[in-house]
C-alpha cells in the first residue's frame, strides 16, 4: 500500500531531477543545486512514509 509521503516524495524527486537537468542544459548552476536539493528532500520524504508503512503494517 502507498501512502500519501511516498507519492509525495516521488514526486518531489521527479521534479528535482527535472529542475537539475534544466539548469544542467541551460548552464544555470542554481536551478541545478535547487533540483538536487529538492531530489534529497523527496528521497527523505519518501523514506518517512516507507517507515510509516512498515510501522502500520507491524501492528
């Protein structure tokens, strides 16, 4: 089951990576680091609802 974190997570390490290719191809070196932060940051809210899962399932 996915819950609401996971989806969001994804979707924030989509766009990152969107946002990281765009200043990558557009030599904008800021938008780069944005999307690279914005990957992180769905990767620990992805990570938060992963755990959150488990502990549901466990009870």
């Amino acid at each position: 089951m996915v819950n609401r974190d996971q989806v969001a997570g994804m979707a924030k390490q989509i766009k990152g990576s969107v946002k990281q290719a765009a200043g990558k191809a557009t030599g904008n070196r800021r938008t780069q680091i944005e999307g690279m932060v914005d990957k992180v940051a769905g990767k620990v809210q992805k990570a938060y609802g992963d755990v959150k899962d488990k502990v549901k399932k466990a009870f």
